[in-house]
C-alpha cells in the first residue's frame, strides 16, 4: 500500500514559488515536505512538461495553447520570477534527489487526453528513478491509456465529487488512492474507502483548523498551497 504524508505541496511549492516550477521543489525540499502534486501536459512537441492550464497567458509571459507551442518557443517563456516552464524529466531528477514522493496529475489539453496518459507513463515506467510516483487525472481517459501502457503503475482517481461507482472505477485501472474537493468529501464516503481500504486525499486546503478536522473525519492527506500549514 502506498505510503502518503498528511501534507502535500500543491503545484510544487504552493505559495513559496511560482506554481509548478523547479523552485517549488526545491522549496518544498527545504521545507521538509515529503511530497509534492504537479500538473503535466504535453508541447506541441510532444515533451511533458509542468504547467496546469491549456493556454499560457495566466501563467507564464507567452500566449497561446500549450498543445500548440514548440518546445523551442515553451521553454524561452517566464514562468514567474524568471523560472521557466520544466519538463518532467526535470523534476523526476529533483524528486529522486530529495526523496520525494510525486503525485504527477496527468492534466491533458482538450483532444490530446489518451497521448498525454501514455507519454506521461511511458515516461514514468521508463526513466523514473526513486520514489514510484502517483498518477492521478481528471480525465477518466486519459487515466485508462496510462494503465494500459503501465499497469503496474499507481494510480489515483481524482473528482471533484466522488460518483457513486467510485469503487467499480478504481477496481478498472487499479486505483489505489482517492482525490476529491475538500468541500464535497462525505462521512459516508469516507466510511465506505475505509471499508475498502483506500486513502482519501483532499484538495485545496489552506487552513490548518480545516485540515486537522479533515484528519479527524479520516481523510488521509491534504493538497495545499501553504506548505508549513501542519507545523
């Protein structure tokens, strides 16, 4: 069974950095964080890469899709704070460097849902070293191409509400964890993922009185942008 940490860094570093960045790493690492969530996507390339939305203009000083952009134009873009957009490769090296356990969230841009699952574990079964990572994504497609090229992966199923046929759906790819808003998790639910034996992580959780009351119901980990909430 995997083992998780209460806390995990959301995008990285959370707060500390500009969101899914190498310097969220390094600042969840100094932190003393053991685990971080990041979103990847692909380039027009086709090269997985960290960043959490389809376009680039919220993140980053570029314009347009990221499925759209070459690598060569992706990677000359300011990040925030003159980091620029990593890719995978990247931050698996800065993960088995400082031990951390990666929740990697296949996040697909609209139409490229099955080539992202794919790339993303082909990667992962291929040239991840250290920790086995979890994938986890929105994208119930994406999630089953993954599976199919890396059954022996971990993976997570993420919602923002859980449907009823959560546990037929884990029993499909082999899910081992549990991702869902903090504000839809239920008593029932959680009674029935103890039952099943599956932790149940909570996304996006900034208070540190509402994280210990999600602890206290049973959930086990917590996504958040403040990575010194549980100190």
């Amino acid at each position: 069974m995997i083992v998780l940490p209460r806390l995990i860094a959301h995008r990285c570093g959370g707060n500390r950095a500009p969101e899914n960045t190498l310097a969220g790493l390094h600042e969840a690492a100094r932190a003393g964080c053991r685990a971080v969530e990041f979103d990847v996507m692909l380039s027009a390339d086709g090269t997985p890469v960290l960043i959490h939305d389809e376009t680039l203009e919220r993140t980053t000083n570029g314009v347009g899709r990221v499925c759209e952009t070459p690598d060569a134009v992706l990677f000359s873009l300011d990040a925030g704070a003159g980091e620029r957009i990593p890719t995978l490769a990247e931050a698996a090296v800065l993960c088995q460097r400082y031990g951390l356990l990666a929740n990697i969230e296949i996040k697909p841009a609209t139409g490229h849902e099955a080539a992202t699952g794919a790339s993303v574990a082909r990667f992962v079964q291929e040239r991840w070293q250290g920790l086995p990572p979890l994938l986890s994504s929105f994208s119930a497609e994406a999630l089953q191409a993954a599976w199919r090229v890396a059954p022996a992966l971990q993976y997570g199923l993420l919602f923002e509400a859980v449907p009823a046929d959560w546990q037929r759906q884990c029993g499909a790819i082999g899910a081992v964890t549990l991702h869902c808003a903090a504000g839809r998790v239920t008593d029932a639910l959680l009674a029935e993922a103890a039952a099943a034996g599956v932790p149940v992580l909570c996304y996006t959780v900034n208070e540190a009185g509402a994280a210990q009351a999600l602890f206290a119901r049973g959930v086990s980990s917590v996504f958040s942008d403040r990575i010194d909430l549980l100190a």
